[in-house]
C-alpha cells in the first residue's frame, strides 16, 4: 500500500462508517448486520481504490481463520457425537442441588471455553442447560447467566479459547503454554468470583423451586455414538497436547478437522454448524482496519504516546473495556494493533489486550457474541433474558475481574 495524504480523510470516513455501523449492530432501514457490514467495508476500501485486490489479501490473518475454522469443526464433531449432551447428563445425576448446579455448570462452561471456542461452546450448551433447568425445576437465569459469564472468563485462559484471543495469539507470536501460563490464573480466580457473584445476585432464584413449570422426563440414556465420541475426544486431546507442546497452533486444528472429517458423519452436518458469517466478518475487518492503519494510523506518531507506552497493562486494559463495548471486543482488538507494535512491553501489552477485551465481554449482554447465543438460544425457548437483568451480574462481575487481571499482569513476576 502507499499513503497518500489526499486519501487520509477519504480512508478516515471509510473507516468511521464502518466502525460507527459496527457499534451500531446495523444500518438504519436495512437489515444488514455486523458481518455484511465489515463485508460493505472492506468492498468500499477496494472500490475507491486506496487498497489492492492484493494488499488485501495480504492483510487477512490466514491463521487466525484457518484456526478459528479448525476448531469450530473439532467441536461440531464433539457435539454430533453426544459429547455435550453426555456431560450434561453426567452433571444432573450428581449434582442437582441449587448451588452445586451452578458450580458445576460455571466450572464447566468456563473449562471448555478455555480451550475450545467460547461462542460454540455456548450453542452447545445453552439448549442442553435450559432442558436441565426445566427437569430439575429451576428458574434458569441464574444458570444461562452463569454459562454466558463464565464462557467468556474461562476462554481468558488460552489463545483457543476465544475469538480476539486467537487473533491476538498470531499477531503476537506468543507461545500457547506462555499465554496460558501468565493468564490462565485470572481465569480461574475469575470463575471463582464469577460463582460468587451469581450466587448472592440470585441467592432468592436459586433456592425455589419452580412448581409452575411442566413436568420434563429425563431421557433414559443420551443419544451418543460411541465410535465417534472415542474419535473426537482422543482427537481433541492430541490437538490440545501440541498447542501445549509449541506446535503450529493454526496447523494443528486444521489437521485435527481433517483427521474428524475421515468418518462416516455428513459433512453437511459438520459444516452447518461453522460459524462462516463470523470467518466472513474477520476477513473484512482485516482489510478495513489494515487500511486505516497504513493510511491514517502512521501519521499519528503514537510512538510518542508516553502515558500510554509507559502504562501499558493499566491504560491498555481501560480503553480496551470501554472499547470493546462500543464496537465490540474483536473489531477493538484489531484497532489495537498499530499501538501495540510501538510498546516497550509488546507481550505485557498484548495479554493485557487479550485479558481486558475478553472480560470487558461481561459487561452487559451485548459484549460478546457468547451472550447474544445464550440469550437468543433462551428467548427462543420462551425463557427472556433481559438487557437490565443481565446487568445485574455483568456490571460487578466485570468490575472485579478485570482488577484482578490487571494486578495480576502488573504485579505478579513470571
């Protein structure tokens, strides 16, 4: 690309539209959404000409799509095989108590997410926590809250666990183990005061018992297909085993879904469950925000941005919570990136992103794409999970661990 300073307002207005759309969720008098706009976006930069056909290219993370890829088809197959179902059934004949069932589902849905992508971990999981909710006579609130918060601070631990973490995991070049090790610890203090939170916000919900709902019969064995249970799960821990072992992360996903593709199941089952208009969305991001960075970003001197270069984990962490709430967490990640290739402290810099945009996602219902399938998975069930009721949780669960993340990368030696 070559800047031009007639283009700077040209790109700058490109940009903020897109940008300003994005925030929006829509456009006014259309029915076009987040993907179609970054989609609209990207065509734009193309269409007046301030990026090539193959500048564009070039700017897609092919990594982190073909990881995002990988691992949403390792997780459709756990899904087609019972797996989910299996682990549900397993929590309700064990722990049917009020609060032991949120335990065990925050445990749960944060475990998961940690290494497997948070958002199809919640269409897994919504359905099968709503039916366990209305076996077991309980308001599901509390448990749909507890799944949705608690995806999103489990998926903190790993560069898998989530969509801005995976894009931050190629764009920094941090080791898996080294990412998980540093934050993988305010995860787990994190699912802690996540239980906490829900259980005093919910103490009154979590004790009753819900007479007025019909009565639900436990299927007598979930439908699981064994050969392929065994086959996924072993698959999905060799996978797990070389991201830990500092093998190509984005290789081994797509090696792990050709390894389960190699199998009696439809592909057309496998493929209905990849989340492509979230692949289409990154793809436009990367050209919109690429273009903005080599045009408009390098004209700023952020290089001389002291406060910042000198706080990194601090000031990072609270433009990234505000941020990621204004346009959502992946498009802010992005936004990001020319800031943290100046900083001193480029990896502090980066988990601080990955730590902040992800629990930044718990603020209020809109924050994550997570939330919204939760939520959307409930209204569709009759259960309406609303945008003031979900703040009665985000507000504060946000608050304390997003402190707890920035003392822990700001205080703690590794």
């Amino acid at each position: 690309m070559t800047t031009q300073p007639a283009s700077i307002p040209l790109v700058s207005t490109l940009f903020g539209l897109t940008y300003l759309g994005l925030a929006l969720g829509k456009i006014p008098g259309l029915r076009i959404d987040r993907t179609g706009i970054a989609l609209v976006g990207a065509a734009a930069m193309l269409g007046f000409g301030v990026v090539s056909m193959s500048d564009a290219a070039r700017a897609v993370d092919y990594e982190t799509i073909v990881l995002l890829f990988g691992m949403m088809v390792v997780v459709s197959h756990l899904r087609l095989a019972g797996f989910f179902a299996l682990a549900t059934e397993w929590i309700a004949g064990r722990f049917s108590g009020p609060f032991t069932l949120l335990a065990v589902t925050i445990g749960l849905s944060g475990v998961l997410s940690a290494f497997l992508v948070n958002d199809v971990v919640c269409v897994a999981l919504t359905p099968l926590v709503l039916h366990l909710c209305q076996r077991l006579k309980r308001t599901p609130i509390p448990y749909l809250i507890g799944l949705a918060t608690a995806s999103n601070v489990g998926s903190v631990a790993t560069i898998t666990g989530n969509p801005q973490n995976i894009i931050i995991g190629s764009l920094s070049h941090i080791s898996y183990l080294r990412f998980a090790s540093r934050l993988a610890p305010v995860a787990l203090i994190g699912l802690v005061l996540n239980f906490v939170v829900v259980a005093i916000v919910y103490r009154k919900q979590l004790g009753a018992v819900r007479r007025d709902l019909p009565a639900v019969e436990p299927e007598s064995r979930p439908r699981v297909h064994r050969g392929l249970l065994i086959k996924s799960i072993a698959v999905t821990l060799v996978t797990v085993g070389c991201f830990f072992a500092g093998q190509p992360i984005a290789l081994s996903a797509l090696i792990a879904a050709g390894v389960l593709m190699l199998d009696r199941v439809r592909p057309e089952k496998v493929f209905n469950a990849v989340d492509w208009p979230l692949l289409v969305m990154f793809a436009g991001l990367f050209v919109v925000v690429s273009a903005f960075e080599v045009n408009v970003v390098r004209t700023w001197g952020i290089e001389r941005w002291k406060p910042l270069l000198d706080s990194p984990v601090v000031l990072t962490s609270g433009l990234s919570v505000a941020l990621s709430n204004l346009v959502s967490n992946v498009p802010a990640v992005l936004l990001f990136k020319p800031l943290m290739e100046v900083m001193p402290q480029k990896e502090q810099a980066w988990l601080a992103l990955a730590m902040s945009s992800t629990l930044a996602g718990n603020l209020t219902v809109l924050g994550s794409v997570a939330n919204l399938i939760v939520v959307e998975h409930a209204r569709r069930a009759g259960t309406d999970l609303g945008f003031l009721e979900y703040l009665k949780v985000g507000v504060p669960l946000t608050i304390l661990t997003t402190l707890v993340g920035v003392a822990w990368l700001a205080l703690v030696p590794y």
